[in-house]
C-alpha cells in the first residue's frame, strides 16, 4: 500500500551524478502517488562508510525539501558509487507519528522498504520463538525473519521468510554484514532495471520508463511470485558502516491514524450510548407488503394490496450470459497475454469476489487499483492484501492527499449540520469520485482498454437522490447512469441548497466539482460488469472468498456490504435515524424482488444489520477530526420522518 524505490550504481566513477540526482527526483515525485502519510530514505556515503537515513511524518514532496535531506543526497552524489533508496508510506499498521512505524524500517543493522501487508504478523510474532519486537509496524517482521535465518544464506533466508508470510509483500532490503541487497515481491508491484551500470527499482513499470538512465525498456524485470534477487556488494558495503537516523517532524500532530478497533474499549461507553435505534418506531412504520421499504422512502406508494410501486416497476435483474459468452464478448479488448484489464478494488465482497472470478475462473491477468482517498478502512487494506498475495496480483494505489480530503469532508459536513437537509448526504462521499479518472489514467499508463467491475443492480440506491427531489428512472440500465432530466433536476436542488445555506462554498467546492465531473467524463468503453454475466448469490460470494483468500469482517456489524468504506457506516446511521431506513433496505428489498431473499428473513436482517456502528463512525469522526459527541446529539435532533 506503499511505494518503494531505488537507485544504485554498480562501477566506480561511471554515473553521470546529473542524471543520476535527475532520476531519484523523478523517483521520489512519481512515487508520491502511492502514499502521501510519511516518506524516508536511505542515504550511502562511501567515504565515511556510513548510511544516513532521513524520515518522517510528511509527504515525498515535502521532505526532500528538508536540509538533512538534501545534505544526505549531496553526499551520496559525490561518493564513488550511489545508493539511494526511498519509500512513501500510505499508513495502515502503526501510527506514522511515531517516527520508528515509518520507513526505512531499521533492526540489527538491517534496512528494509515494504510495500504491502503482512496479515499475520501478529500470530508470527507469537510463534517464531526467539525474534525481538520493537515496533507496532506489520513490516519489521520481513527484517526479523530474513536476520534470524542469514546462517543458511541470503536467498534461503529470503524465501524461508516469504513461505511465513500471508499478505502482500513488495521490498528492498539492505544486509550491510552481509554485503548485500535483496528485492522480493510476491505479487508483482516490483519492478528492476539492471544494466552494466546501473539497478533501479521501482512499484510500477511506467516509473521506470520515465527516468533517463532506463535505457532499454526490454531490459525492466517484473519480481513476482516471490521471486528473490540478492546484488552483492562486499566491495563498499561491509561491517564497518555505521547507520545515522535523522528524523522529520510534520506540523499536524492532531491526528493519529487508528483502525476502527481501538474504539472497542469500554471508556468510550457513554459515547456508544448516544447513538439512537428507534427500532420500535421504525419498526411499526407501513412497509411494501412485497419488499421491506417503508412509508418514508422517497416517491413511494402503495397499491391496493400494500405492494409498493418500486416492486412494479423493477424488472428481473438477469445476466446477459455466462463467463464464457463475457470472454468472447471481451475479446476485442485484450490487446496482450500479460496485463491484459484492470479490475478496481475496494478491498469489499464483491470486489473480492470479481478478482477472483477474473483470475483463477476466466484466466486474464489482471491489474488491480484501488483509489485511497483517506476513507479507505484497514480492513479493506487487509483484504486486498490477502486477495493480492493469495493470487500473486499487482495492486497499483492511488493514494490522495488524505489530510486535504478529510479537511474537505469536515467542512462539508460543518456545513451540512448547520442546515441538514438528506437530499445533500451523498456531498460527503464526492471525494471518492475521483476513481474513475484513476482509472482512466491507468488505463491510459498501461495501454489497457478493458476494465472489469463488481458493481450490481442489486446496489441500486435511487433513495439518495430522491431525497433531492429526483424520481427514480425504472427504465436505466446502469446502476451509476442518470437521465439528462435527472441530472438538471438534480443540479437545480444543489444549487437551492448553496445559495440557503452559504457555508457550502468552502475550500471543498472545487475539489467536489472535479469529482463529479471525472464520474460524468469516464469512459465506458471496454467498461464491463462480470455480474451482468455471473450470477450474484450471497452465499456462494462469501463462502468463496472467506475459505480461499481469509476475508475478513467487521468487528462492528452483522453486515458483509460495504463494511471497508469509512463513511458507509456514518451516512447509513443518518438516514436510520431520520428516515427510518438506510441503504440495507434498498438491497434486501431488491434480493425479496429476484428470489434470493424471503421478506420474513429480509425483516430480520434489517433489523441486525441497521443497529449503529459504533467503533465505524467513532473512526470516521476522529479521522476527520470532529467531536463525536457534537455530531451525534445534531443528527439526533434533526426531525424523524416517521414521527408525525
């Protein structure tokens, strides 16, 4: 979830050090894309045999500003070789603000970069008798491992670390006593250029391309299936080197990045408690004698016999095929044997699921990517790394700048709360719009024209924008597709809405405008759903996925859907406690629709599936740094649609 990379010359006084400093710039700016929470690097003067790292809490493009920093380059620049290597950190195991979770992770004398997670490195730490711990960071057991085996040699201390490990694993270790440095990856986001001169290594292959001194492009490996690659280097890396750390303190020292677990603990009780479930109100509400949706869903009525007119008009949700008549419809659009689409994931069921039914069913090569715009959950992480790892499958992120996107999802949501009005809570989630231009960019880096999705009509949540004022088109085809008439009805709303309640133009606007129209421009085509050609069943999906890839779910919800999304859980408990229903609704209700869902069951599982998800909005508030007890008790007291 990382981005690592490197350079190093191989021959005395051959690098041109113009080129070379031209490159770890690009390097550093390139990889800045994939995690923006803290950076570091390692730094080699030969002349002082010594390694200077440099690291901390702040972005790439921050820190190489800094005068240690710049110091440590120069050094390396004028030495007879050059050594650098470098990694940008998206933070899921441990807190970037204490400066040893960052890295260059450093034990007994050894450097290592990580990209990726390792799952079980907790249970490691339990069972590999004799290994010292000293960081909350997942990566320091990679280091742990390869030293506690180097008796039996590099390469079979590297692949006997690799077998242990369960997750994704992309890194570069340096062994100063052992005059070494390895780069392993088990599922593919590494990339090596080597040549009589020079090794380079990077997360992505179009890094690699970009730089000056990658001069035959035939010549970049791809290191996957953990793959092991040892480049000695006796000559200038020996026992004598010494390791200087030098840290980088980041202004913002208000927030520390937590998974949602650590709000299970009892001191946070008299919070839990302020969270509502009218279950016995809602409950009583009149509800569509076919499906479950009740009185206060937008545009509903009711016939005769109570069936509700969402039920007559939806029609059948029915695939178009099978996987094989998808293969042949696809065919166009292969244009290679490797890499051949790129699947987005979310690190959900259904993303999961799609990976897996793209991989190991129909046989392609995918490329995942996940776009990570602050409100990606870690146990969302931990499933992709799973997934990724288990199907040896490259994950290309695209991480925002989380501190800028959380600020812009807290000043619309101070303005929400001024004036709340439902039609205006989907405002909270446009900062994750920008998927689709990553996608498109992707597509564009890689020269892919197929991408395949795990999106399904039985998401449909037409209710949001019918808080709006917009009526539901029966007749759409795509789940994310609006009418013309829709889409002017819709902008009319927004607009009323700015103009009565002005603190909506904030530092946001811009930022959510560019959002919406990287939706409205994506192009669909060579846009496929491999749910329009394979049967969408619950329980096949989560058997699949929990048996072979270890998914793992919520500590805080009886529900599988959209469990790894940060804002899920808050904007869902916005629209129970004021509408009496939320998203879970709208899915059961479409399941009752197709015959995968018996109203009875459906009423049960509405009721689990909607109580409050405490530790979910607890971590969404505090990530973007809004007093839970203030926010609550203002939803609380907006009016309830179902009281009269």
């Amino acid at each position: 979830m990382c981005g690592i990379f490197g350079v190093i010359t191989k021959k005395e006084k051959t690098f041109n050090a113009a080129m070379v400093k031209r490159d770890w710039v690009a390097l550093n700016s390139l990889s800045s894309s994939r995690g923006k929470d803290s950076s570091g690097g390692v730094f080699y003067n030969d002349a002082a045999k010594k390694i200077t790292v440099v690291k901390g809490d702040v972005p790439v493009t921050s820190i190489m500003k800094e005068k240690s920093w710049i110091n440590a380059l120069d050094k390396s620049l004028n030495a007879k070789r050059f050594l650098a290597i470098g990694h940008t950190r998206l933070v899921t195991n441990g807190s970037q603000l204490d400066n040893t979770n960052n890295q260059p992770v450093i034990k007994d004398g050894g450097l290592l970069v990580h990209n990726g997670i390792v799952v079980n490195h907790e249970d490691l730490w339990k069972s590999e008798m004799g290994l010292r711990r000293d960081f909350e960071i997942d990566s320091e057991i990679i280091l742990a491992l390869i030293q506690a085996n180097l008796k039996l040699g590099i390469e079979e201390s590297v692949r006997r670390c690799n077998e242990k490990l369960q997750g994704t694993f992309s890194y570069a270790c340096i062994l100063p006593a052992q005059g070494c440095f390895v780069l392993s990856s088990n599922n593919g986001s590494l990339y090596c250029y080597e040549d009589e001169n020079v090794v380079v290594f990077a997360s992505e292959r179009s890094f690699l391309i970009e730089l000056q001194m990658v001069t035959d492009h035939s010549l970049i490996h791809h290191i996957s299936g953990g793959e092991v690659k040892v480049f000695a280097f006796e000559d200038f890396i020996d026992n004598a080197v010494s390791t200087e750390v030098q840290e980088v303190i980041g202004e913002n020292h208000d927030l520390k990045v937590l998974d949602s677990s650590a709000f299970m603990d009892n001191k946070f009780s008299g919070e839990r408690k302020l969270l509502e479930f009218n279950w016995e109100e809602i409950s009583a509400l009149k509800r569509c004698s076919k499906c479950v949706l009740p009185e206060t869903f937008p545009f509903i009525a009711f016939d005769q016999e109570g069936v509700c007119n969402y039920c007559h008009s939806s029609k059948p949700i029915q695939v178009k095929g099978n996987l094989d008549d998808l293969m042949t419809t696809i065919q166009p659009f292969i244009k290679r044997a490797d890499d051949n689409c790129i699947v987005p994931l979310s690190g959900g069921r259904d993303s999961i699921f799609s990976l897996h039914l793209v991989k190991e069913v129909m046989g392609l090569k995918p490329v995942t990517m996940t776009y990570d715009w602050g409100m990606v959950t870690d146990l969302a992480r931990r499933n992709i790394a799973r997934a990724c790892g288990e199907m040896g499958v490259e994950n290309i992120i695209f991480a925002a700048d989380s501190d800028f996107k959380r600020r812009n999802i807290r000043l619309n949501l101070e303005a929400w709360l001024k004036q709340p009005h439902l039609g205006m809570v989907p405002l909270f989630m446009a900062g994750d719009k920008y998927f689709f231009h990553y996608c498109s960019e992707l597509q564009n880096k890689l020269g892919v024209d197929l991408n395949i999705w795990g999106a399904h009509q039985y998401e449909n949540t037409d209710f949001k924008i019918g808080f709006a004022g917009v009526s539901p088109n029966f007749e759409k085809e795509k789940i994310y597709s609006l009418s013309m008439q829709q889409k002017l009805k819709l902008m009319g709303f927004v607009g009323k809405q700015f103009i009565s309640n002005p603190s909506y133009f904030n530092l946001s606007l811009m930022d959510t405008l560019g959002a919406y129209k990287a939706r409205d421009q994506f192009n669909f085509n060579g846009h496929f759903q491999i749910f329009d050609y394979f049967d969408w069943d619950e329980k096949v999906i989560l058997d699949t996925i929990e048996s072979k890839y270890g998914w793992e779910r919520a500590i805080d919800s009886d529900s599988t859907w959209r469990i790894g999304d940060g804002t899920t859980s808050f904007y869902n408990y916005i629209y129970f406690v004021v509408a009496g229903f939320s998203e879970v609704e709208t899915f059961r209700s479409n399941q009752i629709r197709n015959g995968k869902l018996t109203r009875e069951e459906a009423m049960k599982r509405i009721e689990q599936e909607n109580h409050p998800r405490f530790e979910s909005i607890k971590w969404y508030l505090h990530m973007i740094g809004l007093d839970f007890e203030t926010v609550i008790k203002r939803i609380n007291q907006i009016p309830k649609l179902y009281r009269k």
